[in-house]
C-alpha cells in the first residue's frame, strides 16, 4: 500500500458520533501536550502531578494546606497523594504538619527548597505553555477556555476544588 493510500485510508476513519470524535481528539491534544510537559519536568525529576501539588502549596505559601484539601485542589485526581508527598518530602520540598488541636489532620507546607525549585522552574514552565498553546491566538484561547470549561461542568464533581475554575 502506498503512503497516499495509507493517508487517504486514514483520513476516512469513523466515527460513531461527533461527541465521540470529539473526545478522541481531545484525548490526543492531551497526548500532544502531556508530552511536552513530560519533557520538562523530568529535567526536575518531577512529575506534572507533583508539579501541580507544588504549585498549589505555593499559590497558599506560607500557609499550608490539609492533604484531603491539597488533593481535591489537584488538577487531576491523584489515588495515591500519599505516595506522591513522600517523595516530595524525602526531596526536602515540602513538610507535613499536625497540629495540636487535631492529630489527625495532616497539614501540607511548602519549603524554601521547594519554593527555591519552582522559582527555577518559572521561565521555563511559561516557555513550555506559549510552546504548546502559544501558536492560538489570544480570542482562540479564550473561546478554547470558555468551550473546555463548558465541556467540564456537566460531568465534574461539585466538591473539586481546583483552582482554576
């Protein structure tokens, strides 16, 4: 088969709806951009979930947050946060607290190493998003931003507590 039959096969693909091609579509700009990110923080040893984590400690710095609050803040929902804040705590990034009036409420704080990285980061992470979004003009990426957010709010959880809303 040659590459013009290959293309013009492929061009005629299916769809069993145009909410269906819809949604593949936005999984593979997700694909597209996940692996730009991708490439950027592993230069920090991070992952975008952390990143995100981070980013959201610094958003309420000094203060710190509780882990049930920290995880719902997340962009995406992350079954083991746990995990994710040892790793970060043994990198000296950030720190659990308890506090006296309840032991069981574990409080997470960013550290100044923590906020040290993210400093380092900061250029970067812009030239990343102009990298992967920057090409849309300015009134397609506020259409772009009305149409997700819409696409979103039928199906998203009311207790989400991204900021990004």
């Amino acid at each position: 088969m040659s590459s013009s039959q290959i293309h013009h096969s492929e061009s005629r693909i299916q769809f069993d709806s145009p909410a269906q091609e819809l949604y593949l579509n936005l999984w593979r700009t997700y694909d597209c951009l996940k692996s730009i990110e991708e490439e950027l923080f592993s230069q920090y040893q991070l992952s975008p979930q952390q990143y995100n984590l981070l980013r959201i400690l610094q958003h309420v710095h000094p203060e710190s947050l509780p882990t049930l609050k920290l995880g719902r803040a997340m962009i995406s929902r992350s079954p083991d946060i746990t995990r994710m804040l040892d790793r970060l705590e043994q990198r000296g990034l950030i720190q659990r607290l308890r506090r006296e009036l309840n032991r069981r409420v574990v409080q997470v704080q960013l550290t100044p190493a923590g906020l040290e990285l993210l400093e380092e980061v900061a250029d970067q992470v812009r030239e990343m998003h102009e990298r992967q979004l920057g090409h849309l003009a300015p009134e397609e990426q506020q259409q772009l931003l009305k149409l997700l957010k819409l696409a979103r709010s039928k199906n998203e959880d009311g207790s989400c507590g991204w900021l990004g809303h």
